[in-house]
C-alpha cells in the first residue's frame, strides 16, 4: 500500500513497484469521504480522485498493490475507508499486509535513510530485521492509512508491517523511497526498477548542495546544519 503522504514516500515507492512488476489495475475504489476533486488530464479528460488496485502473479506469488489519489481528510473516513479496503483484501484471499509511508526524523536531508517499522506478527519482524529493517527504536504517531490499515488487518487476523523510510523536509524524498524499496525487492521476490528513482534523488541532492553552498557565500559565519530552515 502507498498512498500520498509524508515525503509522498508510499505514494512513490508503490508506483515504481506497479511500474516495475507491469501490474494491471483491476478494481477501483471511489468514495464520499475523498476531497470532492476531479483531475483534469493530459488528454482533455478528467477522473475523479480515486485509490486503485493493481494485481501481478510473480514466480507464484499474488501481488496486489493500492495506489490512490488522496486519504480521507476526516478521522471518520480514516476508519470507514481503510477497514474497507482490509475486508476487500481479505476477501481476495490476501495473507500478507504491508503500508509504506515516512518517518519524519528530522528537519534535514539523509542521503542513506534508515527503514523502520511496526507489525502486529513476530515472524514478520524476525524476516525484516534480517533485511535491515529498524524496530523499537522510533517513537511517536502513525497518520492515516499506513497506520490503520495494519490495525484493521489485525482486527481481521491478517499480519501486517508498516515500512517507513527515514525522511526530512522535503515533499518528495526519493532517498527514502529508494530504502524501502530495497527491503521490498526481498519481500516480493524480484528487482524493482530504480533507474527513475535514482536520477531524481541525485537531481534533489544536486539541488540541495548547490542551495546550501549559495547560503554559505552569502553568509559564512551561518552554519547550514542540512537547511533546517527551509520548507
């Protein structure tokens, strides 16, 4: 599951691990409780805001991955939306739960981001620390779907792990994308293209130095401590 979040690392992750595995959509969700919004497209079209589903059999196993649009802005429509979304996965058969989002650490960019994560099953957390991945060592809250929809699986007996890619400020972290994606190759089974992923994480590091470097021969006494101050 990627949905729009914080350093829109689900929402990025998920739609390289959809392009790379050549998934088809086969179901669409659409519901009152997302922002009344139409997007208008390339062709002169327009769709409304919607969370779709994609499937992919890959060496025998079933891949189904959510993409969406938006989350419900409402607590109500947090709940109604992705408890749905987890009787309908649990109605397909599914027998594995993973969300992707960030982990806000800091106020500044990480270039080799740390992976963390929740899970409501033991084996789960065994598989995942042997990857790399990081538990007990965060604190804090979870938004939105990458937090309730584990809780919902749970309420259904489905094991299930929250990934969260260690991230800053920017909108859009591709580092932190890059990290659980690594960790997801080893769960699906297959290399995810990186190619896109990597072009603009170096564009955005790019893009940072060159900003940090133009503050400091302004003002050299200043230290830049990674651009706390930008937002």
């Amino acid at each position: 599951m990627g949905l729009p979040g914080i350093g829109n690392v689900g929402n990025l992750a998920a739609e390289h691990i959809r392009k790379s595995i050549k998934a088809e959509k086969f179901a669409t969700l659409y519901s009152p409780y997302f922002l009344h919004q139409v997007l208008m497209l390339k062709s002169g079209g327009f769709r409304v805001v919607s969370n779709r589903f994609y499937y992919k059999n890959i060496k025998g196993k079933d891949i189904l991955v959510l993409l969406g649009d938006t989350q419900s802005p409402s607590s109500e429509g947090q709940y109604e939306v992705n408890e749905l979304i987890v009787k309908f996965f649990k109605k397909l058969g599914g027998k594995r739960i993973y969300t992707i989002g960030g982990y806000n650490a800091s106020n500044k960019y990480t270039e080799s981001p740390k992976v963390f994560a929740v899970s409501n099953d033991k084996n789960m957390r065994k598989e995942l620390e042997k990857q790399g991945v990081i538990f007990g060592k965060i604190t804090g809250t979870i938004w939105g779907s990458a937090g309730l929809i584990p809780v919902f699986a749970q309420k259904y007996s489905i094991p299930s792990a929250c990934l969260m890619g260690e991230t800053g400020f920017l909108e859009i972290d591709a580092s932190a994308a890059r990290a659980v994606l690594r960790i997801m190759e080893g769960i699906i089974g297959t290399k995810i293209e990186l190619e896109n992923l990597d072009k603009l994480k170096k564009e955005t590091e790019r893009v940072i130095k060159e900003i940090e470097q133009s503050i400091d021969t302004h003002d050299p006494s200043k230290p830049s401590e990674g651009m706390p101050y930008i937002r």
